[in-house]
C-alpha cells in the first residue's frame, strides 16, 4: 500500500460517481466496494465512534470491474 494513498469518504465517492450515498451503502454492504474502519474523537462532543473510509485504489479497481459498459 502506497503511504501517500487517498482514503474517501462515502460521500466523496458518491460524488465522483454521481450516485447517491445510500447507493454506495448498499455497495459496500454487497461487499463490492472494500472500506476500512477508523477511529475517530469528536473534540465537540468528546466521544468517540467509527468512520469508513474508502482507498482511491480500491474505488478505481471496482469502477474496473462493475462499471465499464
């Protein structure tokens, strides 16, 4: 993995595609998009709580494979 790698948020990759982000839900639900879990702290709330994050390989290599017409 390449340390300079770009993570996305789901909404970031809901607008690069233009498709909702309920639809990337279900894509990573389906296990056709790979996400990874990180932790986060919210300094104005002070809590902690979880976030996915997609790696701009990992979108590029599922465009590759289920969006090409």
């Amino acid at each position: 993995m390449d340390s300079d790698e770009k993570w996305l948020s789901r909404k970031e990759v809901a607008g690069r595609l233009s498709v909702s982000v309920d639809t990337v839900k279900r894509w990573i639900d389906r296990k056709l998009l790979r996400t990874f879990r990180f932790p986060m702290k919210s300094l104005r709330r002070n809590r902690d709580y979880m976030v996915d994050r997609i790696r701009e390989s990992d979108l590029e290599q599922f465009i590759r494979r289920n969006l090409t017409f």
